[in-house]
C-alpha cells in the first residue's frame, strides 16, 4: 500500500465526515461541496484500489488476500452509495448518512492499511 495516499485518503474522509458532521446539526441537506468531496474520495479509493491490486499481482501483500479485497470493494462501495442515499433523503438525516459513510471509509481504510503491514 501507498503510505501518502492512504493518508490521503484517510484524511479527506476525516475532513468529509466532519463537514457532513456540521451540515447534519445545521440541518442541512447534502450540497455541491461534499458532493464534489466524495465524489474526489471516490476516485483516491479507485486510485487505491488500483495500486493495491497491482501490489498483489506483482507478489506484494499479506497472506489473507480474501479479507483486504473484501476491504478493498467495500470501501469502493461505500461513497456512491452514500451519495445516493443523502440525494433521496433530502433532510439532514441525508447528510447524516454521509457522517457515517466517511466515517466508514477513514475506518476501513486504515484497517486495510493493518491487514497490509500484517499487525491485525
């Protein structure tokens, strides 16, 4: 895995996930801003995604590749289907939900990092 990126990545979730935090308790529904934000989140998880597969192929890795793949996709997952929710949810329980998406990508993210270095 790539140490700055995924710091980045975890980072611009930490940074999503509390302005989220904000728009909830000001009762707002979700905006252009974090929709731009994840949409950006989105594309350094593919991005990671893409370094993480090819680390694997070229022998890299830890020895329990089912468990960091099954982190991989669900990290993938997680921002469209987060966006989607908070676009049908018009309220602040919408942006409420992108609380916990960012929360859940900055969690996973580092978690996927542990699997890598073989500390969990």
């Amino acid at each position: 895995m790539n140490g700055p990126l995924t710091a980045t990545v975890i980072i611009g979730a930490v940074v999503l996930t509390l302005g989220s935090l904000v728009g909830a308790i000001r009762d707002r529904a979700m905006g252009m801003i974090l929709l731009i934000g994840f949409a950006v989140l989105e594309l350094a998880v593919l991005v990671q995604a893409g370094v993480i597969i090819a680390a694997v192929i070229g022998g890299a890795g830890p020895q329990d590749k089912v468990t960091l793949f099954g982190y991989v996709a669900g990290t993938a997952v997680i921002p469209p289907v987060g966006v989607v929710l908070a676009l049908a949810e018009r309220s602040r329980w919408g942006t409420a939900i992108l609380v916990v998406a960012g929360f859940a990508i900055a969690v996973m993210t580092a978690r996927m990092l542990q699997i890598w270095q073989g500390v969990a």
